[in-house]
C-alpha cells in the first residue's frame, strides 16, 4: 500500500491536468460521447463514477452531522475552555475534489493520458459546484430531441415491465421525467454564458450526422491532437456496431444498452398525443438546438 504521502502526490499530479466532465439526460449519447473521447490516445474518460450521488450528497450530510455534534458538546460541556475546532465551509470541498481527484487516478489505469474526464448524466446539475473545486475544469453538455430520449428511456428503464395500461404508464412515465429534462437543460444553457471558453453542448443528432466533425470539435476544445486517421479511429472503435457487438444501427435490441442507435425513431414508441406533451412542455428546446417539431 502506497503511503498517505505518495497518494498525495499522485492525486497532486492528477489535479495539474485537464480535466472534464460530461453531463446531459439519461439515454441522450452521454455514453456514447464518453467511448468516443476515450478512444482517443491522449484522452482518458470513464463513466459512471455518480460523484453528487455517492460522494458529495452522503460526504455533506456527514460533515453537517460532525460540525452539529461538535457545535452542542463544545456548548454544553466545554462551554468554559472552548472546545474542538469546528471544520470550515472550505473542508468540505477540499474532501470532496480529493476524493474526485483519487477516482480519476484509478481510472487512468497507469496510462498517464493528459486529459481526463468522467461521464455520469446527473453531472449536468453538479456542473458549477465541479467548477467551483476544479477551476481549470472544462464541461461538456450532451443534448437530445426529447421525445427520442424518453423513447429509448422507456424501453431501457421499463422496457420489460408488464404493464395493464401501457399508454398511460407511458404518459406517466414522460410527465415525471419532465422536471429533471427541463432543470438539467436549463442548467446546461446558462453554463456557456459563465464560462464561454470552458463549456460546450453537443447534440446526439450531430454526433449522428457527422461524428468525425464532432469529435474533431470536441479534442481540440480539450487541448489534444485532431489529425483526421487519430479521428477516424476514435469514431471507428465507439461506431454502434463496435460498442453492440457487431449489429448495425437501426437493427433493435430491447434492453440493450446500445439499443437501436438512431435519431428520430420515436413515432415508433410514443404516440402522436405524447409527443404533444413533450412539445408543450419542452417545446423551448426545439428551437434552441434546432431540432424539426
């Protein structure tokens, strides 16, 4: 085992390189931006390390238990002397990119790549507070027309389920994924504006369109090498048939990860009446990413 010193200075070294993070709604191309990227020999990028789930949310609630304890004993029993120092604001975070900056370490896997980024969908809500620990930091939002996304969600999440209704489960299903669609999307478009050099939205329709011209974009936003054969060998070893095990796109599999693989297949899963709802209630994004209604 590595001493307490070593691991410092490897997370230390971790910390001097370029760092991002890639955040967007579940079953938009998050996944498959991240085998994009970490194809590239210069670029490491895994997914999903859920850092705001795992280690930001429980770390909080833990540093809030400890200061509340430490609060009511220095008051009640070491009211005369003083009592512990109670930790800072700042410790909080220092604990948190510490833990981030040791997870990246592992996922280099001795590769020592210059740049390296991490891949969970909720990062998208967690993008300033990321900014905030990692200054240097660049983000990479990954959008995708609605009703696309809550079509493959559907078939992923629930796909399988027996349902007595089915239209209505569906119904119920695109109305509590709204909120989330709406905040993250949100989040994701005011991100630019504060770190114009920093942020970039990609949509899944251009990685569809035209992957090489997207992930050409993407490595030089990062810093790295956009030869076209180094290019054209990243989008060859995530292509859909690559990352499915050798099916072409646009042949399903439900329940596959990877499972159709194409943009504007949802007529064959929501009807006309719940691609009605997605456009009154997130018809605002149609015209922001220039997406046909």
């Amino acid at each position: 085992m590595q001493s307490w010193i070593e691991r410092e200075a490897g997370i230390a070294h971790i910390a001097q390189k370029q760092l991002f993070f890639i955040g967007g709604a579940p079953r938009s191309g998050t996944t498959w931006l991240q085998h994009l990227l970490d194809a590239h020999p210069e670029i490491s990028c895994r997914g999903e390390a859920h850092f705001l789930k795992y280690l930001v949310e429980p770390m909080g609630s833990v540093m809030t238990a400890r200061r509340q304890a430490l609060e009511a004993k220095n008051r009640r029993v070491f009211g005369e002397v003083g009592g512990y120092p109670l930790p800072e604001a700042e410790d909080f975070e220092f604990l948190v990119g510490s833990a981030i900056l040791l997870a990246l370490r592992q996922q280099d896997g001795g590769r020592d790549c210059a740049v390296i980024g991490e891949k969970t969908p909720e990062n998208v809500f967690y993008f300033p507070n990321l900014k905030r620990l990692f200054p240097g930091a660049k983000f990479i939002g990954v959008v995708r027309d609605p009703r696309d996304s809550l079509a493959s969600a559907w078939h992923f999440f629930r796909g399988k389920a027996q349902e007595p209704d089915e239209e209505a489960a569906k119904i119920a299903f695109i109305r509590s994924a709204i909120p989330s669609l709406t905040r993250g999307t949100r989040m994701m478009l005011e991100f630019p504006g504060r770190y114009p050099n920093d942020s970039v939205i990609v949509t899944y329709e251009a990685l569809s369109r035209d992957p090489e011209q997207v992930v050409a974009g993407l490595v030089r936003f990062l810093g790295v090498a956009d030869a076209p054969e180094i290019v054209a060998r990243c989008v060859e070893r995530a292509s859909f048939a690559v990352m499915s095990g050798g099916r072409p796109r646009g042949i399903e599999r439900n329940g596959s990860f990877f499972r159709k693989g194409v943009a504007g297949d949802w007529g064959s899963t929501l009807t006309s009446g719940m691609a009605d709802l997605v456009m009154r209630e997130l018809g605002w994004m149609y015209q922001e990413f220039g997406w046909p209604p």
